[in-house]
C-alpha cells in the first residue's frame, strides 16, 4: 500500500475513534514534514465535507489539535449507550460467551474514543459480577433464522424440551412472533396439524416456546397463509401474554389494595380502572393463559379476585 494512503488511513481511523490529532506529533510519528500532515488533514476534511453526515473535521484550539464533531443525529449518546447496555446486563439473557462480545461491539462501534474508558469502567463491575441464565445455552446464532422463518411465513419442525417432560416432543409449527420476558426469549407459534404428528391438537391460540429449550429446529420450504384480519400481532399480543403461558383469552376482574397502581398498570397494559375508591381499585384487564393465576395469588391480601375470566367460573 502506497505509505500516503496508509498515513491517511491510520489518521482518519485514530480521528473517528475520537482521538486528538496534532500536526507535529503525527509528523514525528510517520518521519514526514508537517506540510505532508497538513496535506492529508486537508484530504480527510474534504472527505468530510462530501460527507456531512459522518461529521466535520475542526481545530480545537483548547485541545491543540485537529477533533471530528460528529453531527450524525442517529448515532447513540454516551448515556444512551451506558443505559442499552446496563438493560442488556440487567436482562440475564444470554451466557457470558454471548453476552460480553455484544456488550464489547456495542462500546467499540458507539462510543468515542475519548470516552470508552469511562463508559467501559461504569459497567466493568456488572459485567465481573455477571450470573448466566441456568439453561447455559447459546441461541444467538439461531435468532436470525428462526426469526426469518416468522417473516417469511415458514413452517418450522422442532424438537422441544417441556418443563415436566424428559423426552423431548416433536412439533410442526407456524412461528408468528418472537418476544422476550424475564430472563428468555420466546416463540409464539400455532401448532399445525400434520400426518407425523396426529395426536397433537391444533389449538386456536399461539403456544409459547422457551427459545432456549429449543433443542433442534428446522426452518421448512413450505408457507403457511396468514389471513390479514387474522395476522399476528406481537405488540397486542404482548400486552395480555405478560406471564409467558400459553392459554386461551380471558377477560379478568380483581380489587387492588395495595400502594402502587402504577406498578399493577404497567403489569398489565391493557388494564383500565373501573373504579377507585376507600377499598382500592377495581381493575378489569385482558390476559392469555393461566400465567396470571400465579401472579394473582402470589400478592396476598392486596389482590381480591372478582372475576378470574376462566370458563369455569361462569
């Protein structure tokens, strides 16, 4: 390579990662004059100016040296790097074998130079502290085909592994969504009915699969027709799947005692208040599945149940 070419390669990578570029410094470090410096500051500020949206290279003179302000309005801020990554953290998501190198991608691409040190040693202590999910698993890689088949509308085969079953079940599904809740990534899928599998009922609600119990998969060739007025919705979906248990809809009741009604309201997004008065609140919410029983009884005498929205209980 032409040693202009790689002067000026060198400089521009060190002035994108936020470095502070001195003519007579980098003179001495390449063994040039300071016209030649010059010159390639020159190149990389045109390059700039054709390019605006990567930033603009200008003197500081408090610095003593050449800085890029960036003026690309997409890109993260340090504080919107430090607050991804400490969710990233905090969500418990991923074993460390996946979830450092994210975290490392994240505060090389996004944050400058000058400030990774700082970025990097406000989460370090998180990171050395770090407790894996206990499936010890590695998914990631799978992510990107398995939410392509819910894209392209793809019949997917799987072997599963259920909470209370040792052997694992085979299935032929319609993935329609992937979501993420407390710890694990799921798969919202409609089971399909197929000649292999007879015995398996076809249920009019989606099932939910722990990703990472997912023990083997096969993205199909063949499609499956979703209906428009009967498309998969993941953010309505996700308001009444808060407890990650698949089950038919149901519409409940109960009487709020406690402190916070915005804690219950953000729990349940598609709660409304019916009435508030000295007893508490009576709210009325739309819930999938049998997960809500267990948050129901795990309150205690806060939470009086009205209506548990369950066929039996008409």
């Amino acid at each position: 390579m032409d040693k202009k070419v790689e002067r000026i390669i060198n400089i521009y990578n060190r002035i994108t990662n936020g470095e502070v570029i001195s003519k007579s410094a980098e003179a001495e470090r390449f063994g040039v004059n300071v016209r030649s410096i010059q010159r390639d500051l020159e190149d990389i500020r045109a390059y700039f100016a054709d390019n605006p949206e990567s930033g603009k290279l200008v003197y500081d003179r408090v610095k003593k040296g050449y800085v890029l302000v960036r003026t690309d309005k997409s890109a993260l801020t340090n504080s919107e790097i430090l607050t991804v990554c400490k969710i990233l953290l905090e969500s418990r998501s991923l074993v460390k074998e996946e979830m450092y190198p994210i975290i490392d991608k994240l505060l090389q691409c996004c944050v400058p130079y000058k400030n990774y040190r700082q970025v990097a040693d406000l989460i370090s202590n998180e990171k050395f502290h770090y407790l894996e999910p206990h499936h010890g698993r590695k998914f990631v890689d799978d992510m990107w085909d398995i939410s392509s088949a819910v894209y392209e509308h793809r019949l997917m085969r799987i072997r599963y592994q259920k909470l209370k079953e040792p052997d694992k079940v085979m299935r032929l599904i319609q993935p329609v969504g992937i979501m993420f809740s407390e710890y694990y990534f799921y798969l919202c899928a409609y089971i399909s009915v197929s000649e292999e599998m007879p015995d398996v009922p076809k249920r009019p609600f989606p099932t939910i699969y722990r990703i990472d119990r997912i023990a083997e998969f096969e993205v199909l060739d063949e499609h499956f027709h979703v209906p428009y007025a009967e498309r998969f919705e993941e953010g309505e979906f996700r308001k009444r799947i808060q407890f990650m248990f698949g089950g038919e809809l149901r519409k409940i009741q109960f009487l709020y005692k406690g402190l916070s009604i915005e804690a219950v309201l953000d729990r349940f997004p598609t709660a409304e208040i019916v009435r508030h008065d000295n007893r508490g609140w009576l709210i009325k919410a739309e819930v999938y599945g049998d997960g809500v029983d267990i948050w129901l009884r795990g309150q205690g005498d806060i939470i009086e149940v009205i209506d548990g929205g369950k066929k039996s209980d008409n």
